[in-house]
C-alpha cells in the first residue's frame, strides 16, 4: 500500500557520528515521504516499552542503556512497503552480515552499536509510531508523487 507506514529512530551512536543526514538522504532518495520527526533522549521506562518483546533476551540492559545514552532522532517514513523496504535499506541486525551499501553494512561493526530502528513488520510499527507520536504525524501530500508512482 503506497500509504504504508514505518517507525525508524536513528539511535544515540548515529547521532553522535554525524550520521543523520546521510540516513535521511537514504530513504528521500528512494522515493520514501519523511511524514514525522523530533530528536528526543528517552527515559529509561520508555526504552524498556518500545522493546518490550526482548525484554528476556541477555542484552536486554545493555540495550536499554544504548538506547537512553544520548538523544535519538525518530521519524516515521511512508511509501509502497515502506516497512521491508527500509529494513532492507538498513541491513541485517549484526553489521557483520549486514550488506555493503546498506546503512548498517556501511557505517558500523557492532551489533549493539547498529546505529538505526526500523520497524520489523506493519502492526509493530503502526505500535512503534502511536508510542512515539501519540499527537499523531503530518498530513501532507510530496508534489513529487507523480514522478514515483504511476497510480
Ligand atoms: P533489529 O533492530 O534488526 O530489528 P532486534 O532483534 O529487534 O533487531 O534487536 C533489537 C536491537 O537489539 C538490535 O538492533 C541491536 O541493537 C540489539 N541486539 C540484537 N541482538 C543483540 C545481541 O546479540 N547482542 C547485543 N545487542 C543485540
Ligand atoms: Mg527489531
């Protein structure tokens, strides 16, 4: 559906690195619509509730301390499956086996240092976008649309 929705954060490492722009220009330049974003440092309950799934993994703590350890940018990009698309255009979870020329292939090495979220399918990031945006995102329409899609 071209009106599909994903969450992406771009974590506290991405940011520190200088990575956010070259992130961004990534899923623009495919012909994906950037319809929310804010650069925001979590509490540590809330980091806990965005990944509450994992919470029985070993690297459950670590991560939460990740993530809480600097500010994060967090975006919700739309466009036709948006969701695998992005996940794609980040790479596999350990930037060990993660493609050259995705986002985790090209910037980092360590699976807890693997600068970038994306949701993993429709339902959790329709979860992951009213958690982060409980206001709601931006209703607006790219003039570019016609150029990216047919219909
Ligand atoms: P994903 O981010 O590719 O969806 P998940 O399995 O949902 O991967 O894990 C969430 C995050 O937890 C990963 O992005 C990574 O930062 C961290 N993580 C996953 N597996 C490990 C691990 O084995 N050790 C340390 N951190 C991990
Ligand atoms: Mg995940």
């Amino acid at each position: 559906m071209a009106n599909e929705l994903t969450f992406i954060m771009i974590k506290p490492d991405g940011v520190q690195r200088g990575l956010v722009g070259d992130i961004i220009s990534r899923f623009e330049k495919k012909g994906f619509f950037l319809k929310a974003m804010k650069m925001v440092q979590v509490e540590r309950s809330f980091a806990e509730k965005h990944y509450s799934d994992l919470s029985t993994k070993p690297f459950f703590g670590a991560l939460v301390e990740y993530i809480i350890s600097g500010p994060v940018v967090a975006m919700v990009w739309q466009g036709k499956g948006v969701v695998a698309t992005g996940r794609k255009i980040i790479g596999a979870t350990n930037p060990a086996q993660s493609e050259p020329g995705t986002i985790r292939g090209d910037f980092c090495i360590e699976v807890s240092r693997n600068v970038i979220h994306g949701s993993d399918a429709v339902g959790s990031a329709q979860k992951e976008i009213a958690l982060w945006f409980p206001d709601g995102i931006v209703d607006w329409h790219s003039s570019a649309h016609p150029w990216i899609y047919e219909n």
